[in-house]
C-alpha cells in the first residue's frame, strides 16, 4: 500500500456538509487521524477548537462559490460530500415536482459541481466520497425523492470510479443515524421512531455519526477499494 493512502496523517480532506451530523463526525475522525481537514458548509459555523479542522463557506449550487472555495483551499487529497437537503416524505400525487427538482439540485448536481471544480486540485490518487442513503434500494410509499436521488448517486460513484480511475470513487449508504436531521421532530417522536426502527433493526439500534465517519474513513484510506457502495446501516437492506 502507498503512503499516500496508508493514512491520512498530513494529507488534508475536505468535507462538504462537514459543520454538522456525519460530515461533522468524519471531520473529526479525520482531524484524530492527523489529517488536515477543512469543513464547508454554507454558513460560516462557529470556530471548532480542534486547529487542524479550518471552516469554510461554499454552496453548491453555486458555482461562482465552489470555485472560490477550491482556489482558496489549492492541491488536496481527499473530497467527502454528505451535504443534503431535508425532502419530506409525500406520495407522487401531492407532491411540488419544484421540491424535487431543488432537493436533486443540492445533493445531485451539488455533488457533481463540486466533484467537477475540485478536480484539477485534487491528487492524481486521491478519493471522492459520496453519500447516498437505504432507500436508493428500500422501496417506501411517499419517497420517490430519495429514493430517485440516492440511486442516481450510487450510479455516478460507479461510473466515476471508471472514469477518474486511479482516482477512487465510493458511495456510503447510511441507515437511519441519530443526527441533526431529525432535529425537527418532537423529542418523544423522535425518540419513539429511533425505538421501533432499532427493534426492526437486525443490530438493535440505530446509528451514530461516528458509525458512518469510520466508513468513510476506510474508504479514504483503503486504496484497493473503489466504485463500492458500502452500507452502513445496521441489516436495514436485509
């Protein structure tokens, strides 16, 4: 195995979506990990005290910022994307096509935004990241969203994978993880939904960003693994 990829000791990583939930959690075990890393999200956050994690702010939707962030930030070796949006379940029937579009606008063409500007920076053997999520292959009424826009993204880590190659392009398919993003939810809901999704759950709990940040950490640092999808999601798909 290369040096390069042995470790992420004094290589440095860019996490999109790294100020909060997962992308917070890989920033962190990246920075463990002696990496130097730069979180983006789309506000300035507050300044983290771990000084090899430096905050940026980009959106990618825009593409004006993400040349911007890439400039500033010159030659790296490693790109994560977990940044996305919230999509509420609806069936097809009562459902605004301009939401998806918007939702498809962020973590798709997002990603691909992101992925296109940061190449001439990013090393010759260095890796992309993605994020997809269960329901790319777990069919539930009212997610046509989700389920459309992870499967598309699995498809474009594997397409990448060829494309990019020596590159490395992976997917990491969360299950249901304790993060933000169910921060809207009553505290009781939210608790009783964690409840009956661990009691289905063939490991009988949900997950935790840090779970999800080792994934990615082996997909960063393992260099003979590429154009996978790797789930983590506690037996959810079985």
């Amino acid at each position: 195995m290369t040096q390069l990829n042995a470790c992420l000791h004094n290589q440095t990583v860019v996490v999109i979506g790294g100020s909060s939930g997962i992308g917070a959690a890989v920033a962190r075990a990246a920075a463990e990990r002696e990496a130097r890393v730069v979180a983006v999200s789309r506000r300035q956050p507050a300044v983290d005290h771990d000084a090899n994690i430096r905050h940026e702010a980009a959106d990618v939707t825009d593409q004006a910022s993400l040349r911007q962030l890439f400039e500033r930030i010159g030659p790296f070796d490693h790109l994560v994307i977990t940044a996305g949006p919230s999509v509420s379940a609806k069936p097809l029937a009562d459902s605004d096509l301009q939401h998806a579009q918007q939702a498809f606008d962020v973590k798709f063409w997002g990603t691909l935004r992101a992925i296109q500007i940061a190449l001439p920076y990013l090393s010759a053997r260095g890796s992309i990241t993605l994020t997809s999520g269960l329901l790319s292959r777990k069919f539930v009424a009212g997610q046509f969203i989700k389920t459309t826009l992870n499967a598309a993204l699995e498809a474009l880590g594997k397409q990448l994978a060829k494309e990019l190659a020596p590159r490395r392009v992976n997917v990491i398919s969360p299950g249901v993880t304790d993060t933000e993003a169910y921060a809207g939810m009553d505290e009781t809901q939210r608790a009783a939904m964690f409840a009956r999704t661990a009691a289905a759950l063939p490991v009988g709990r949900v997950g935790s960003p840090q779970d999800l940040a080792a994934a990615f950490i082996l997909a960063m640092e393992n260099d003979f693994i590429s154009g996978t999808v790797i789930d983590v999601d506690g037996g959810g798909l079985l």
